[in-house]
C-alpha cells in the first residue's frame, strides 16, 4: 500500500471503526473461524503436542535455514527446476518479467500469493504491459474493485454477499445482479475458466519449500492453484527464504496445523507436491518450472535471534481471526500486505521502524496470538521488543516520539523513583495530590489514553489509610 495510508494508521483506524458494515462483516467471519477451529482441534492435549512438534520443526529449519536453502537449491536444480534468488522485490519483479518476456508471454494466471501482493507484482507486470489474472476467488473479487487482500488467507472476507454481487454486477460486461452464492460462484467461473487455458505463464506461491527432495507444496480449495501450476506452459513459483523445511515427513504435521488453523479443515481440497516440470510421457504440467527465493529484509530478520522467531511463522492466519484489534478494524487499516499480529511484527522489521513502527503498538498485549499460534511465536514478547526498539531507536531510525518525548518520559521517571525512594515525600505529595481533587491533565500521551477511558483522580486518602480504617494491620 502506499507511504500515505502507512503513515494515516490512526485515521485508517478511526474510518474503520466508523464502518459499523465492516463491523458485522467481520464480526460474522471472525466467529466462524473461531469456531471451526475450536471443532477442528477437539482434543486440547493433542493440539499442544502437534504446537510443540510444529514449533521445533520450524526452530530446526531456521536454525539452519542458510543450508537448507542451499540444499534446495542444490535439488530443483537436480529435478529440473530453475531456481532465482532476489534480494529485493523489485529484483523479483524483474526476474518475473525476464522469464516471461523470453517466451513472448503477455498473459499471467495467478494462484493466491501473499509474496506477491509483497512484490506489487501486479501493477509492475500492467505497466509492463502484461495481464495478470487473480484466480482465487477472493482475490479476484479485490482485483475487479481495485483493492488489495484484507486478511491473509481470505483476502475478501470483508465484503459480504451483497458487496460481491455489486462488484459483480457493475466490473463484469452484461452481469445481472445476484446475491445467490452458487450463480455468483457461476459467472466467476465463466470468467476465468478459459483464462487458464489461454495464459502463457502461471504463477503461484509456495506454502512450504523441502529442502531433501526440492518440492513445493502448495494447498488450496478451489482447484485455480492447481490449474495455474498444470496448464500453462511455463510455472512461476515466488517464495520466502523462511518457507523452506528440511524433510518431507515434516510436511505432514505443518499441514495439519496450517489447514485447521486456517480454516477449520482436516485437510484442503487440493495439496500440490511440485518436484518438477513435465516428464517424458507425461500427459499434463508445465514444461518449465521457475522458483523465485526472496529476501526483502528476512536476512537483517534472521541476523536477530529473538526476532528470528517471526520467521517460524506459517501463514495460518490465525492470530488475525483471535486478535481484539483485528477484528474490529480489519486488514486494510494496517496500511501493508501483512495485516494483524503477525504483520505487527513483521512490517517495522522489514519497512524499517521509522515508516511502520506505529504497528507494534496496535496491540492490546492479550496473549489470544500467542496462545492460538501454530508454531509458538511468542508474538506479544517480540512486540514488546519492537515498541522498547521504536522508543530508543538512534540514527536513521528516528523515535516516532521523538528526542524532546523521551527527554520529558526520561525526567518523568526519574521524578517517580525520586519521591518513591523517599517514604515522607511519599507521603506528602500523596496528601497534596489528594486533598487537591484535581485529575492528570489530558495532555500528550494522556490525551490519546482518556478517548475511551475515564482520567483516573487521585484518591483524598493513602492506601496505608484505608487499610488502617478497615482494622486490617497492613504491616
């Protein structure tokens, strides 16, 4: 998204929770999800043995993560698959174009990728002049209204049917307007059905890498992964550095954990294992497969050993559906791809502190993340971690408070150890501050605390008092 919407976070706010439709939308999915999940992991003992085996699964594969890329590497090259690697997005976008333009391609089908929304690979391809085609349902709902995903698994989950069958009704040529989700699910259909056929090029994301064999797994509902991976001649995988794992039998637990965590099933439709481009007498696939590896910032992340556990995450999506602050202002808010707990975290580190630190602070410390994360990512520990970072930050990364801010917050402090290291001054100033009546002036950060809390007064009598009233020996 842009610099504007980024630095807007507190409007972004206000306008969302002005939006009592957005509310209910995102009031009903919410619960949904909760739900499933809870249905989905009956046994609360056996969840916490497959958290415990997903979380080391992912601390071993970072703990070598360098390695493990090479391996992989090492055998895509062995299966027959091109790998790339790309320090930055716009190095990626330029690989994309490359491989396309060295087959004459001009037309794209896209399976659901969240790199890619990082990359704004869409509009770097139309200003290249090549169409790129959303297949996933939600995303293609969100291409036609020109906005991008506002949750990480279900990128439309705030449009209710109503909204759906409007976009409908006035993107699509010749589109009666229904609200019947079979007939809408129909013209979707109709739309991008042939796409799949006449796309020179289909692009995808990658759930997990496997470094011991060089498959990519991918996992989907709606079929349009699997086409965009089959159909068209050529096959552009982008991922992550953080997506590879060391072994096959690691797969089964992820997925486990990814699929019920993200949407309450055992195990999606479709679970693609891509270890190649077409063989000799096979009938269906590409007959070339590209991966693109992307750093963008997950190396300076990995340098980190604490924030190094953002890189366990497995993109579930649900510390989204759990999170108080998400779910009542939604994703687009955020102001970046990566909306909710986990892209608390992960914006400021990659945007830097100075354009996204203000993320870290939306967040009511709960622990609803941490508890419901698949891996263990001890999220409300790394946000604490990032606010102390955004509050001391030096050079470049300039305090979102600013100098004179933490000058006023340094006095302050030394002001309450003074009077509190001294038990009559203590006393006195409690006395003056009580028979005084008057209530902390709704100044700085005071002000922004008391919009939706009542300004505490302080109380005309000590603790020490009250207890002694009660006849309770408070020694």
């Amino acid at each position: 998204m842009s610099d504007q919407a980024t630095l807007d976070f507190e409007k972004n706010v206000d306008r969302a929770l002005a939006d009592s439709q957005l509310r209910k939308n995102l009031a009903f999915a919410m619960g949904n999800f909760r739900n499933k999940r809870q249905e989905v992991f009956p046994d609360p003992d056996e969840l916490e043995i497959l958290r415990d085996m997903g979380s080391a699964i992912r601390k071993r594969a970072m703990a070598q993560l360098p390695e493990l890329l090479e391996q992989f590497e090492k055998k895509c090259i062995e299966n027959g698959i091109d790998v790339h690697w790309a320090e930055t997005t716009d190095l990626a976008n330029l690989k994309v174009l490359e491989i396309m333009r060295a087959h004459g391609a001009t037309r794209v089908v896209k399976g659901k990728s969240m790199v890619s929304e990082e990359m704004n690979l869409n509009r770097f391809l139309a200003e290249n002049g090549i169409e790129a085609l959303e297949t996933d349902l939600g995303e293609y709902i969100l291409q036609l209204n020109g906005e991008t995903p506002s949750h990480i698994i279900v990128p439309a989950i705030h449009k209710n049917r109503k909204d759906i069958a409007e976009i409908f009704h006035q993107k699509i040529p010749d589109t009666p307007y229904t609200e019947k989700v079979e007939e809408l699910n129909a013209i979707a259909r109709s739309v991008i059905r042939q796409k799949f056929y006449d796309a020179d090029v289909g692009l995808s994301g990658v759930n997990f890498a496997v470094a011991e064999t060089g498959t990519l797994c991918l996992v989907e509902n709606e079929g349009n992964g699997r086409m965009c991976t089959t159909v068209p001649p050529v096959h552009i995988a982008v991922m992550g550095i953080e997506k590879v794992v060391e072994k096959l039998s690691d797969i089964p637990v992820l997925l486990r954990l990814l699929v019920g965590s993200a949407t309450g099933q055992l195990i999606t439709t479709y679970v693609n294992m891509i270890s190649s481009p077409r063989r000799n007498g096979e009938k269906d696939g590409p007959k070339e497969v590209h991966v693109i590896i992307l750093d963008n910032g997950r190396s300076k992340i990995y340098a980190d050993p604490k924030f190094r556990q953002t890189l366990h995450c497995i993109r579930c999506g649900t510390c989204l559906n759990h999170c108080p602050v998400y779910t009542r202002i939604g994703g687009h808010a955020y102001g970046f791809v990566y909306p909710g707990p986990i892209g608390k975290l992960l914006n400021p580190q990659v945007e830097g502190m100075k354009k996204a630190g203000v993320l870290a602070t939306a967040s009511s410390l709960c622990l609803a993340c941490q508890e419901v994360c698949p891996v263990r990512i001890p999220i409300p520990d790394l946000l604490r971690r990032l606010r102390d970072k955004m509050n001391h930050a030096e050079g470049d990364e300039e305090s979102a408070r600013g100098a004179s801010g933490l000058l006023l917050e340094s006095l302050a402090w030394k002001l309450w150890a003074c009077v509190n290291l001294h038990p009559r001054l203590l006393q006195f100033g409690e006395k003056v501050l009580g028979r005084s009546g008057i209530r902390p002036p709704r100044v700085g950060v005071l002000r922004k605390w008391s919009i939706c809390r009542t300004t505490p007064k302080v109380s005309p009598q000590a603790l020490h008092e009250l207890v002694k009233q009660q006849g309770v020996d408070d020694a």
